[in-house]
C-alpha cells in the first residue's frame, strides 16, 4: 500500500518493536510502582518483559541480544578501566549539593539496591534495544539507544542528566565490543554505588 507521500513503507517488525515496547516500558515505570521495591519493578520490566519477548515473540537467543558473557577478558579490561578513569570524576561530582540532595537517602541498601535497580535497566538499553538495532542500523545503533537512556534520567541532578547522552554511548560502545551487556552494567553499578557514597560523604 502506497502512503499519501506515494511511497512504500517497509519497517523491520522487530525494531519496531522494541522501539514501542521499551518506550511503554519506561513510561510505565514512571508513573507506576509495581511492587514495594523500584528494583524489583525494573527486573520486571526491563528484564523479564523483554527476555519474554525474545524468546516466545522473537524466537531468538538472549546471547544474540548481549544476555551472555561475550568477550570476558576484553570486558574484564574495559570494566576495570571504565572505573579507574571515572572514579576520579564522580568524586569530584558527586559532593555537590544537588547530588548529595538526590542520593544521600539512597545510602540504605547499598550495594544490593544498586544491583538490582540497574541489572535490568543495564539489558534493555545495552542488550535488548542495542542489538535489536545494530542489526538494522549498525554501530548508529550507539547512538540511537543513548537517546531514550538520557531521557529516562530527566528529574535527576542536571549535571548527571547532561552527560548521559555521553555516557549512554560509551556503555552501549563497551557493550557493542564485548557483544554483552554485563561490563556496561558492572560498570554502571559502580558508578551508581559509589556515586551515592560520595554523596552522602563517606570519603569525606
């Protein structure tokens, strides 16, 4: 069928639906609270939503979708630099005062919070939407998955939120190396973990 612009319109199913199943995904995490903890709502939704929909609607394979250890050694060496160069940096960041406001409450719970909160949320963005894309669109795939990540951090800190769109590449790149999603999430642990840390002024 020929569109109004007389031109035919051909979409790849599984794109599409990644792309309208993990924008429901994080609105429904916004406005919701499915159980009594955020991280148990997030393991759902990002998790177990979208390993369902690999494995009964795609019939596909999670490794195919980064849920697999990939190259470890190159993951190990990335995850243990990607904490050495930044470590420095949220030390700095972290101490200021919209950052202390934000996550000094988080202290509670750490670092099994942390986990949780972020192992699914660390699948979708850098296994499930990432791989989804980059057999469409390639490595512009990094890009394209750091987009919606920025935008689901608007409300936290201003100084964090800018640099997500940066930041988000720079996982989805790890991920993308490794052909897993697990470095990017050890890495995105530490950062949330001692992030909260820092500001709640443990190391002064």
């Amino acid at each position: 069928m020929k569109t109004l612009l007389g031109e035919h319109l051909h979409f790849d199913w599984k794109v599409v639906a990644v792309t309208i199943v993990t924008t429901l995904l994080l609105m429904v995490d916004y406005y919701h609270q499915l159980t009594p903890n955020k991280g148990y709502d997030r393991t759902i939704l990002y998790l177990l939503i979208p390993l369902f929909i690999i494995l009964v609607v795609f019939r596909d394979h999670p490794r195919d979708y980064g849920f697999t250890f990939g190259n470890w050694k190159l993951g190990l060496i990335l995850t243990a630099l990607g904490i050495i160069l930044i470590a420095p940096i949220l030390w700095f960041v972290g101490r200021g005062a919209s950052m202390e406001e934000y996550y000094k409450p988080q202290l509670a719970g750490l670092p099994w919070n942390t986990f949780i909160d972020l192992f699914g949320w660390e699948f979708m963005f850098r296994g499930f939407i990432l791989f989804a894309y980059a057999r469409k669109f390639g490595p512009e795939a990094l890009w394209l998955q750091a987009v919606p990540f920025a935008l689901a951090h608007i409300g936290k800190p201003e100084i964090e939120t800018l640099s997500t769109i940066f930041g988000g590449f720079a996982f989805g790149w790890v991920a993308y190396r490794t052909r897993s999603f697990v470095y990017p999430f050890l890495i995105h642990w530490f950062v949330a973990s001692f992030t909260i840390i820092v500001a709640a002024g443990l190391l002064g």
